[in-house]
C-alpha cells in the first residue's frame, strides 16, 4: 500500500479520493446545468446518427477494456452475476441511498425490471448482444426453465469465461438452453444464427458503442419474429452532451475507445424497420453506487491486484472509477443515468 502512496493513488473511501470525485462533480455539474440552460442539438454537432458503420474501433476497444485479464474484471465486479452495467436500487436517488442491499441483489433487481418492462412471460427464445459475461442470461435461465437464449459477444475474456461456466454441470449454463456466439454483431449473419425467429432481441450496456442508430435497429428487425419485442438498456444523457458524442475528443477514448452517449431521446427517433412503444430515464445514482461498489471491492482486493498489475494500471483505473462517479453523480443523478427502451416489430 506505501508503493501506491508515493505514486499518489487516493484509496477508496480516503479524504483525498473523495475531493477527487467532488471536484470532478461540480465541474460536471456546471457542464450539465449550461446545457440544459443553453442546449445544443445532435444537427449542431453535426453527428448523424443514420449514417457510417454500425460501430467504430470495436478491435481496439476490447484490446482496451473488455480484454483485460479476467482476474481484473474477477476483483471488482460482483461475484454471482459478474455484470458489468448498472445494478438498480431506486426510482430516484433519495430511494436509492436508502437501499441497502448487496450489489448481487440489486444487480437481479435490475434484471427483474428490464424483463417486467419487456413482458418476459418465460418460454421466449431471446437474442441478447453484447452479452458480457453471461449475467442476464444467467438471471433468464435461473427463473425461467423454459427459456432459450443466444448471447453474442466479441470478447475473447468474456467468451473464455462463459465457456468455463457452460462445462461445469452444476452451473445452469450446461442445461442447454444458452447458446454462446463469440461475434460482432455485424458478422452474426455468418454464424448459422437464424433470421426472423427471434421473440425477444435485448442489449444491456451496448449502445455505448454504436454510432449508427438506424442501422442498428434495422438489423434488430432481420433477426426478430413478427410482433417481437426488442428491449436496450443504455447509458443516457437527458441533454446532448457535446463531449460525449466523440470519443476521441474527451477522456471517454482513453477507457472506450469508440465510445459515446446518446442523448435520452435520441434512440426512440431511429427505429429502423421497428415501431418504438416507450422510454425510461433510470436515475444516474443507480450507476453511482453501482460504481461505488466496485470501486470497494477493487481496494479489498487490492494486495491481490498489486501482484499483477503496476501502479500505472492501478491508477488507470482507479481514476476510471472516479472519473465515472463524478458523471453520474450531479444533479442528484438526474442529468446522467441510463435509458430503457422497448420497441416491436410490427406483424
């Protein structure tokens, strides 16, 4: 611990950490409050968001972030579920400190809205994409016998992983009932997975990464049934933020590259060949603790990560989470949350 004193890397929970967070907060906080006082617009910004590739530098994003070694993802993210997107403990953010639940539990309360929200009756055959390391799929196998799931993931380390799980007959993964692709989804159509067969097509944390909104959601449309349902679950901004819709202009392309946030309204204007039926805005203080408690576990876990990473690394990611409080946090999590959006294919 007195190797990442002398480097300067503020622990969780110290005096120094959290002045860090503070001073990054109020500075977003005045960012957010001009925008919505003297906002911009996507034209503006000239981004076009029905143009271009599906998605940009998704080779060097996994090389970046979702390929680390498993061992990082393993010591900070929770321990049933590993899911790396919001957990959910409130409505708003005074329901949300007065929560207090494990991030296990709050992580399958997510799961349980977002399948409240679809209508996930439970003998649905679901296309989920982006599927991280198997943690809604997990959820929909665990409470739903009859359910089929196809997970789609480009990543080698969460691919690897849930391969492990699939081999292991005590985990719900060896039923039968989920089939892993490791893919883009742009390539899926070469993975001998059916077209138009689909009940439910689901992302959860993926939009981050997608620059072409009507694009995307027309190929949502190939792979759903008629009257299916797709659901995605999104970091979202209430206002555009001009410095979160290109990467490679803020610190967002330090951690994500090719990464950005779409303003809420945003993804319910581009439906492809899909009919948009509603939008939710989840309170940013759902991801700020979520956050909060994986920055926790990584500082107990600590010791075990110093035999494995340098300090540099440690630092690049212990400003990552606060970093990442310090957007969610402003406003008392109303400016900076997530979006749940549901659409349908019409019959």
């Amino acid at each position: 611990m007195s190797n990442l004193e002398s480097l300067n890397i503020p622990a969780w929970g110290s005096e120094e950490a959290l002045r860090k967070e503070e001073h990054l907060s109020r500075f977003m906080e005045r960012e957010y409050t001009s925008l919505m006082e003297e906002p911009v617009s996507i034209s503006d910004l000239a981004v076009d968001p029905t143009t271009g590739p599906l998605t940009e530098q998704t080779e060097n994003l996994m090389k970046e972030h979702y390929d680390k070694e498993f061992f990082l993802f393993k010591n900070f993210l929770d321990d049933r579920y590993m899911a790396y997107t919001m957990a959910y403990y409130g409505s708003d953010a005074n329901a949300v400190g007065q929560r207090h639940i494990s991030i296990e539990e709050a992580q399958a309360e997510k799961f349980r809205l977002i399948c409240e929200r679809i209508g996930v009756v439970g003998s649905e055959r679901i296309l989920n994409i982006g599927c991280g390391f198997g943690s809604f799929e997990r959820y929909l196998l665990e409470n739903h016998n009859d359910i089929e799931v196809v997970g789609i993931t480009p990543s080698h380390v969460q691919a690897n992983y849930i391969r492990e799980c699939m081999n292991e007959p005590s985990h719900v993964f060896y039923s039968g009932n989920f089939t892993l692709v490791e893919s883009t989804f742009e390539a899926l159509d070469q993975k001998n997975i059916s077209k138009g067969c689909f009940d439910i097509v689901t992302s959860i944390g993926l939009f981050e990464a997608v620059r072409n909104l009507q694009l995307f959601n027309a190929m949502v449309s190939e792979y759903l049934r008629p009257g299916g349902k797709a659901f995605h679950h999104a970091i979202v901004s209430r206002m555009v933020l001009p410095q979160t819709l290109n990467a490679e202009k803020t610190i967002i392309g330090t951690y994500f590259p090719g990464g950005r946030v779409w303003p809420l309204n945003e993804l319910s204007l581009h439906t492809g060949m899909l009919n948009f039926e509603q939008s939710w805005f989840v309170n940013g203080m759902n991801y700020w603790k979520t956050l909060d408690e994986w920055h926790c576990k990584f500082w107990k876990n600590i010791s075990d990560l110093q035999r494995e990473l340098s300090g540099k690394e440690i630092s690049y990611w212990n400003d990552y989470f606060i970093l990442c409080k310090a957007c969610f946090r402003p406003l008392l999590g109303t400016a900076f949350g997530n979006g749940h959006y549901l659409f349908r294919k019409p019959k």
